[in-house]
C-alpha cells in the first residue's frame, strides 16, 4: 500500500510498504509511479516528500532515478536503536519533466 498524507497546502509525505515476498519484483517502482500520478495529476500537489533509510540503497537509487532530490538527513530512534534516514522530495515540474521523457524515449 502507499500513503500521501497531506503535510501542507499542496504537500503530501509518501509511504509506502510491500510485503517482504514481493520485493524486489519491480512492483515499489509500479506503485511509486502510480501514487505520483495520482498526487500530482489528481489531488493538484505540488511537493511530494519521503523518507528512506540510508542504507536501502536499492530504494533510494529508485526514487533518484524517478526524480527524487536528496534534501538532508535526519535521525529517528526505532525500538530504542538510532536509524538514520535521507529525506527526499519531488516537485511537479520535475516529475512532468521525467514523465514527458519516459513518453518520448
């Protein structure tokens, strides 16, 4: 499932959880880019920001690849563990930019 939860005026976080046993089959990617349309062409958003753990490379080489911006890091304590986590955004004119691109390979 993925969550936009509205953080502002025209921003929303984006979550996201899959399954442990459909990682890795390209479905985040599917989903991601469903639930940015779905922001930025539907509810009228302009930002669309997350959080990614620092080390889900995978994740954070995906989101960077859509558009993503690395835009600081920042600390969470999990079960009393420190975690650390890149904050990330997309802004609309980024993603119709990279959507327009994908449409004329």
């Amino acid at each position: 499932f993925t969550i936009l939860a509205k953080t502002g005026e025209t921003d929303a976080e984006f979550r996201i959880a899959l399954r442990a046993d459909k990682t890795g089959l390209g479905l985040g990617k599917s989903v991601t880019c469903l639930t940015l349309q779905k922001g930025f062409e539907d509810l009228g958003l302009s930002r669309i920001h997350l959080i990614v753990r620092k080390n889900n490379v995978r994740r954070i080489k995906m989101y960077q690849r859509l558009g993503f911006m690395d835009r600081g890091e920042l600390q969470k304590e999990i079960l009393g563990t420190p975690v650390d986590f890149w904050l990330m955004d997309i802004h609309r004119e980024e993603y119709a930019r990279k959507a327009q691109i994908s449409a004329n390979p």
